[in-house]
C-alpha cells in the first residue's frame, strides 16, 4: 500500500538518489541540489513523495515561476518537473497520484498560480497529462539546432563487452559479412563501420579500407531512423539523389539483401563546413568571457529580446545567476559575452554547458546580429569541441533567420523541440487578465455578459464562468450574474480556445459549443476571438524543466 506525503528535509538523500537513477544524463545527484534545493523559491510544499515501508519510490516537484502568456499579460506559474517512480514500481498508478497530490484549488489560491505548464513527449501527454490534467500543447515559436561533433558514444557503445555480445548473438549474420560500411559527411569526422570475423567493431576517422561508401544529406540518414520500410526509403532517397552509395557490386548487393538488420547503422547525421562563417577580423565588437557585474546587463538584454514572445518572463539577476552560473554543467570559461568595442555595452551572451547545451544564446536587435551571432556561436563550439562533447543543442526563435542562417553554417540541422504543455488551474483569473488586457477593444465592440458552462471541468476549476462587458470595463467572475449569452463547453475546448490553439469559427463548425440564443452566435465568437492568446511561444534551453 503506498502512502503519498510532502517532502522533508531528511528526505533529501532518497530524492536526489531516485532522481539521479531515473535521469542519468544530469550531472549525477549535484543536478537535483541545483534545480531543487538551490532554486530561489523553492517550496518544499511543492515536493509530492510516494513511499512503501517507509521507504521513498516516487517523487514530483513542482517550481514556481512567472510565465508571460503575451507581451504584457504576465502570471503566477508552476513548472511541474522531475517525476520519478522507481523502475520496480510503475504501472501502478503512482505517477497518477503524485501529479494529483498538490493539485487542490487551495493550493494554487494561496499562492495565486493561474497556470501549469510541463516539458513532456506527446505520448506521455497524450496519455496522462491531457486526460488526467488537462495540458495542452503551445504553438511554438522555438527551433532547435543540432550538431554532431564525435562518433565517441557510439564507438565507446559498440566497444562494450556486454553490447558485443548482444549484437553478435542478435545479428549474427552480418556480423559475418566481412566488409566494412563508411559514412562521410560534411563537418564532422567519418564513422566506419566494420563487420567481419563475428562482430562489429566502429571506428572514428578515415579509414583506407572502406568497401561501402555512404554519402548523402542529414535529413535523409533521419528519416531512414525513424521508422518505416527502410529499403523502400533508401531506393526512393537514391532515385532522388539525395544519398549516393560507393562500393564494388557484390558488397553493395549484399548491403541489400541485409538491409533489415543494417538499419542499425545509419546513426548518421550530416552537417556542414563552417569556415566561410569564421568572425570577421574588423568586427566592431569583441567576445569575452563572463565577468561579475555582467548579469544586470544580460538579465536586461533577454528581457529586451524577447520582450514580444511568451515564456519565461522578466529574469532577475538572482534567478539567472542560479539558472545558469550556478548550473552544474556551467564553467566560467563557457560563458561568453559580446561588447560593443566602443561603448562597452554588452550586446549578446551564449552559455555553453559541458552537456553539449547551449543554455542560452541572445544579442541585442538593434544591434548588428550578422557579426554578433558568428563570433558567439563561434565561440561556444570551439569551447564544447575542447570539452570533448559529442553533440550540441541550441534553441532559437524560429522568426530568427540570423541564428537559423548561422546554425546552417555551422553545420547545425533541425531538430524538434521539447514539447511544452499547459494547463488552466484558476480559469477566471486567466480570463480576467486575458479580457483586461483587450479591454479596450471589448469595451468599443461589445455589451454583452456571457454565461461559460463547462463540461467535464476537473475539481480545481468552478464549472460556470460569467464575463460581462460593457462601458464600465470587464468583469470575470464565478458568482452569478445575469447574462445575455448562453455559451455551453467542455473544459479542454474553452482552454483550448483560450490558449489559441483552436479558433473560435473552427469549434463553431465543428460543433465543439453550443450557444443560445442562436442570434448571438457571431457576436460570441467575436468575443471569443478578442480574447484568445495570440503568443509566440519561446523558451531558452536553460528554461526547459
């Protein structure tokens, strides 16, 4: 039977040891003090612990944040980050619980929170935070850029005693095929591939004896991963000559005829030559790295770059010191600061992690990004390259043709964001600040108050809303009011609605509302659209929970 409590102190150990097995990538248990302990508001109130026998085998922790749904509409968040159930443990509902333990309408009024967001894989959403919470997905505004530096993990992995058995039993037949597969590309070393005598061994550099020869573009090796009938992509992708194979006849037809089980090797991904983007030698600003007394002036240039987007809002020079100088993948050396040459002003940072994460890269608008973003990309890849990293991420807007135009150049591809979910947990005050900051426009076009009755409404929210409007302004409120519109919902279409992932005409049409009267069906889904976000959502790497 698991018992479910909030966290304590003499829990810290036990926490920090489930979250560094269920998240190894992060740094060991130094990630959880930093993220957690370290965290300027950090709440230990917000920490759900599940436990059997008194020992701990599930945790979920929840971070309180300012979020900005618009460029000045801002609100009380919570991050919900790090749930942990030990591997013997899942399937049992413990995962459920914890997302539910802190979820009480009292929680979130005593702390003023209006919304939850969440960094999760559409599976998992699809699957229990959407029907159990409530999330919906963003549209964003964030690219990410990839680059692959080294071979490293995959020839450290295919070097394993363990794997070489593993492979050797599981594909004995090409392990046998005595020949040996190269991949080339552009901005990045070549990977060989060696199958004979029983095993497959790999290889980082040229290699003189190369029976295969792949050539080809990054986005093609990707769509050959994932999934699909590979012969068919790799005969399609040739017709096209978007990958070009090398090779005496018989290897290559016995290439073929093995292609289901060589589909494990193409772990390739191309990039390009970044030489002709080298920082030019008469640039008027100069890079540094990062001295104390700089953050006021980053904390200002972030807040100034994305002034227009939603995400995080307005840093602190305490929050981003914690963000990222005190990250634990976060040297001095790896973070970089661009100044204008004469004036001194600081015109763009990057903040490079041993990780291979680019946390944050930023330049002033008004300033010359051309010359700006070169040097300090430059600069992060020479310092990640040196810390021996085998990839790198980087996060950008995705209107930023400067920082997409240089990632090309510097031999990045695209690669998919983490998803971001949110979730309504004080409906009235989020229609209240969505309907005040359109006040203006409500108020011209509308006299109206307009009755929300929502379906299946989870506990944390009142099921009927009213929003009146007139010359006096607006009004949200959950006490009744008489009302000439008659707007009847479920909870996900109306936050659905709200976020603007949904336009008010495509619900009408698709019968996702009913209203009454019928006379004011136009005038509700004006109204409607008045109030729906209309946000480009950004989030820096560092922000990612």
């Amino acid at each position: 039977m698991y018992k479910y409590r909030l966290f304590s102190s003499k829990d810290s150990d036990a926490v920090r040891e489930l979250v560094r097995v269920t998240f190894p990538g992060f740094l060991d248990g130094t990630y959880w003090d930093w993220k957690h302990r370290n965290y300027p508001r950090f709440d230990p109130l917000l920490v759900a612990i599940a436990e059997e026998d008194g020992e701990i085998v599930g945790c979920s922790h929840w971070l309180q944040n300012s979020l900005k749904l618009g460029s000045d509409v801002v609100v009380n968040s919570l991050l919900t980050c790090d749930l942990a159930v030990r591997l013997d443990h899942r399937g049992r509902g413990i995962a459920k619980n914890l997302l539910l333990q802190r979820r009480t309408r009292e929680t979130f009024k005593k702390r003023g929170i209006v919304v939850n967001y969440d960094f999760a894989g559409p599976r998992l959403a699809a699957r229990l935070y959407t029907p159990l919470l409530g999330y919906l997905p963003p549209k964003l505004s964030t690219r990410k850029y990839f680059k692959l530096l080294s071979w490293k993990k995959i020839v450290d992995f295919v070097s394993d005693v363990d794997v070489q058995r593993a492979l050797r039993k599981e594909f004995s037949k090409v392990c046998s095929l005595n020949m040996t597969i190269s991949l080339k590309m552009r901005s990045a070393p070549q990977l060989n591939l060696i199958f004979k005598s029983g095993k497959i061994e790999a290889t980082e550099g040229a290699h003189g004896d190369s029976d295969i020869t792949i050539e080809g573009d990054t986005h093609t090796f990707i769509s050959l991963m994932n999934g699909g009938n590979i012969t068919r992509k790799i005969v399609k992708a040739v017709l096209e000559r978007r990958i070009k194979f090398n090779g005496k006849l018989s290897k290559l037809l016995t290439a073929y005829r093995n292609v289901g089980q060589l589909e494990t090797v193409f772990r390739v991904i191309f990039t390009r030559d970044r030489d002709s983007v080298l920082p030019k030698a008469t640039s008027k600003y100069d890079v540094r790295t990062f001295q104390d007394g700089d953050e006021a002036k980053i904390v200002q240039l972030l807040n100034k770059a994305y002034a227009d987007y939603g995400g995080p809002a307005r840093k602190s020079p305490e929050y981003w010191r914690w963000c990222c100088l005190e990250r634990p993948d976060v040297e001095r050396s790896g973070l970089f600061v661009a100044v204008d040459k004469r004036k001194g002003d600081v015109v763009g940072h990057v903040v490079a992690g041993r990780s291979g994460n680019v946390w944050e890269l930023c330049y002033d608008p008004e300033q010359d990004g051309e010359e700006i973003v070169p040097m300090l990309i430059d600069k992060a890849v020479g310092y990640l390259e040196k810390a021996g990293v085998t990839s790198i991420n980087i996060t950008a807007p995705m209107e930023d043709k400067t920082i997409r135009r240089t990632c090309m150049d510097y031999g990045f591809i695209h690669n998919p964001p983490p998803k971001v979910f949110l979730s309504v947990l004080d409906l009235v005050k989020l229609a209240s600040l969505l309907a005040n900051d359109r006040k203006e426009e409500l108020t011209t076009r509308f006299d109206e108050t307009v009755l929300v009755k929502l379906e299946d409404a989870p506990s944390w929210i009142s099921s009927t809303i009213f929003i009146k409007i007139g010359k006096n302004g607006v009004q949200v409120t959950d006490r009744p009011l008489p009302h000439s519109i008659n707007l009847e919902t479920d909870f996900l279409t109306f936050s659905s609605l709200l976020f603007g992932n949904l336009s008010p005409s495509k619900a009408l049409s698709s019968a996702k509302f009913r209203v009454t009267p019928s006379s004011k069906v136009s005038t509700l889904v004006e109204i409607l659209s008045c109030l729906r976000m209309k946000t480009k959502w950004f989030f820096p790497l560092s922000e990612f929970g």
